[in-house]
C-alpha cells in the first residue's frame, strides 16, 4: 500500500513561549494545521502525540491533551509517543502505520514541548534520561557533556575541528535569520562561534555555547492523509521513503563515531527511494549539536569518515551550495523543544517542497531529505519527501 502523504501543518515560534504548557502549545499548532489542510477535527481518525516530558511536567498522558484544547477531538483514538529526541518522528511513523493498515484515512501527528519553564540544573538531568544511566549519568553537564565526550574523541582521532564547528554554527545562524519561527535569529559570524569568551564559554569538552542547540517551547503538527484522500487536497507531500534503524545506547559498546545507526538509515532510505544524495535539493538534519551535524555529512555519505568538515569548509552545505543543510537555522538557530523537533524537521522540508518557505526558500526544491535522531544517534529516522501535489 502506498504511504500515507502530508496534506497539511502548523507550526509555532520556537522559543521561550507565553503558552503555559504543552496542552496550549498543542492547540495554537492544531487549529493552524487544520486550517491549512481545509479539514475539521470531525475529519480526523486518529491522533498521534510526540511529547518527551520525563519531568518537564507533572502533567503526563499528553495524547488526552490535545482533546482538552479542542473537546471536539473527545472521542478520536489518541496515543502518545516518547522516543527521545526523535519523539516527533516515532509519533509520525505511528500515524502512517495506522493509516496504511487502513485503520483511517486522516490522522494528526502532534509533536510539543515546555522546556523554559524549568530550571537549567533540571533540563540537563531530564534530558540525561535519554543516555544510558547505568554508564552515563554521571557525565558532567549533562547532554552537552555527552556530546562534548564525542567532540573530543573525534579531534583526538582526526584533528581539531573547533573552526569547522564554528562554520557549521555560524551557518545555520544566518540561515535562521530568514526564518520567522526560530528561536534565536542572530547571526553571529564564525569568528565569534569560535572564540572561547565571556558570552560564548566552553560548556562541555570542546563544546561552546554556540554549538549547542537551545532549550525551548514549541510545538508542530502535520496532518496525513492516504493517497487517495491527498488526490483531493489543495497540496500533497509523499513520502519516497521512510527508515527507522536502532543502534546500541552505550556508548562503551559502539564506535559512536561511526553513527552506524545513522548511515544504516541513510543507506535504507535511499535503497528504498531509488534516489541518491545527489537527487537531494536539501536536507533538514538533527544538528542538536554542530559535532553532530558534523557527523550526520558524514553518514549521509557528503564525506568520508574524519573529513566532515570538510563539507562544511567548501561550502556543500551552504544554503546557496550542492546541497543546502538546515537552511530553516536547524536545532542550532530554529530551536529544538524534543517532542516537536521531529515533526518540525518535516514542516521545514514540506515548506521548501510546496515553495512556502519564504525566506528560507531553495530555489527549485524538489526532493528533500529529513534526517532525526534520539540519544546520541541511538534512534535514527530519515524520510525522502517530494512534492505530488
């Protein structure tokens, strides 16, 4: 059966945001999402919720939520999602599952998070969740002591790469500049990305505070629906193709930088699209971190292992370059509240296929690539989307 293909969304600013909670934050991006496929919520079968939580709210069952916003939704089947930073992408897998096995022919994905309302000491523990504990917990500064344990590993391996992360951050600042939902649009050159000072400490490892994505509220919905309901559509997204591929989560019994699960989902993806990375007009990855993105070149196959940097140095990446990377600002610049990124990663690339980017826009997009991981590249998930419609 053909996969099921985005007909609509709604996407909140990212950012520290004057909605209360993820219940608020859900309904702002719902309503949107509803009116910009032309449907009601009498239309939709099945809700699929991505929230990651794990403390950020005493609030749970956030599936039920999305009712409250909207007590029309009071008797659709809703379930909800968790599976770490990809937590939106999980949700969104769910509701094309549940509309190929022919269980409905419309469905929500729901991706939202609070984060600013919670102490700084607080997030880092919360999202420290998303490591092994038995072996990680006590990491110094939290996530970003994870991925700056990373960082450090791939300079003693193949040289300091602090000027090629300082580029990777200074890109997808610029690139935010021209998006109006990000959290941070300021561009802030690479020579300061790469200088250690007062308002860009070291945070972890080689890690600055310019190469950390940013703690924020926000929250993004797509609306599917199967391929014959799309036909009737103002516009249709389909999926080429669709991959999920897990890795081991410690650290201590894998070669993390290798992100094996990454390249393996890359290499489905394609497989199954029949495409190559060079039939890709853009690709919005999962740069919580720049060493990540880094990484992600790499495993998408733009470098060999230990040369990402170079994609970045020869301007592949740039939103003018081969093949632009992130030019929505990415985590980096855009924001990443966990249960929405996955879902916005789809929005941004949807925008950019349907020429309702903006500012943002790629000329001539026609093929775009999203690529969204959970835990240090422990769930990956990448889509290959082009336009039908």
């Amino acid at each position: 059966m053909q996969d099921p293909q985005i007909v609509g969304w709604g996407h909140t600013p990212f950012g520290k945001s004057d909605h209360p909670d993820t219940e608020s934050l859900m309904a702002a991006a719902v309503a949107e999402a509803l009116d910009h496929a032309g449907i009601t919520p009498e239309d939709v079968d099945g809700i699929f919720a991505g929230v990651f939580n794990n403390g950020f709210s005493p609030q749970d069952f956030q599936g039920a939520l999305v009712a409250m916003g909207d007590e029309r939704f009071a008797h659709t089947p809703a379930t909800r999602y968790e599976n770490a930073c990809a937590t939106g992408s999980a949700a969104l897998h769910g509701a094309m599952d549940f509309i190929a096995a022919g269980r409905g022919r419309i469905a929500l994905v729901v991706g939202a998070e609070k984060m600013t309302a919670t102490p700084t000491a607080e997030v880092g523990d919360i999202l420290l969740g998303a490591s092994y504990r038995k072996e990680e917990a006590d990491i110094s500064g939290g996530f970003a002591g994870l991925f700056g344990q990373i960082a450090g590993s791939y300079f003693q391996r193949y040289g300091d790469k602090s000027e090629e992360l300082a580029m990777i951050a200074a890109k997808n600042h610029a690139n935010g500049m021209s998006n109006p939902l990000a959290h941070m649009r300021k561009d802030f050159g690479t020579a300061f990305c790469n200088t250690v000072s007062d308002k860009n400490p070291l945070v972890a490892g080689p890690l600055r505070r310019t190469d950390c994505s940013l703690v924020s509220d926000g929250a993004a919905v797509l609306v599917l629906a199967d391929a014959e309901t799309a036909a009737e559509m103002k516009r249709a997204i389909a999926f080429r193709a669709r991959s999920h591929v897990n890795e081991i989560m410690a650290l201590s019994r894998r070669d993390v930088l290798e992100f094996a699960g990454a390249r393996r989902a890359w290499s489905q993806a394609f497989e199954q699209s029949g495409l190559t990375l060079d039939d890709l007009s853009l690709v919005e990855t999962h740069d919580c971190f720049t060493v990540a993105e880094m990484l992600e070149y790499e495993a998408m196959g733009l470098a060999e292992r230990g040369e990402g940097g170079r994609v970045i140095r020869e301007g592949i990446s740039a939103k003018d370059g081969k093949l632009p990377v992130n030019a929505s600002g990415g985590l980096k610049s855009k924001g990443h509240p966990i249960g929405a990124t996955g879902v916005s990663l789809h929005v941004m690339a949807a925008m950019q296929l349907t020429e309702d980017a903006g500012d943002m826009q790629i000329p001539g997009a026609e093929i775009a690539g999203v690529f969204n991981m959970g835990g240090a590249a422990v769930t990956n998930y990448v889509s290959i989307l082009e336009r039908v419609k």
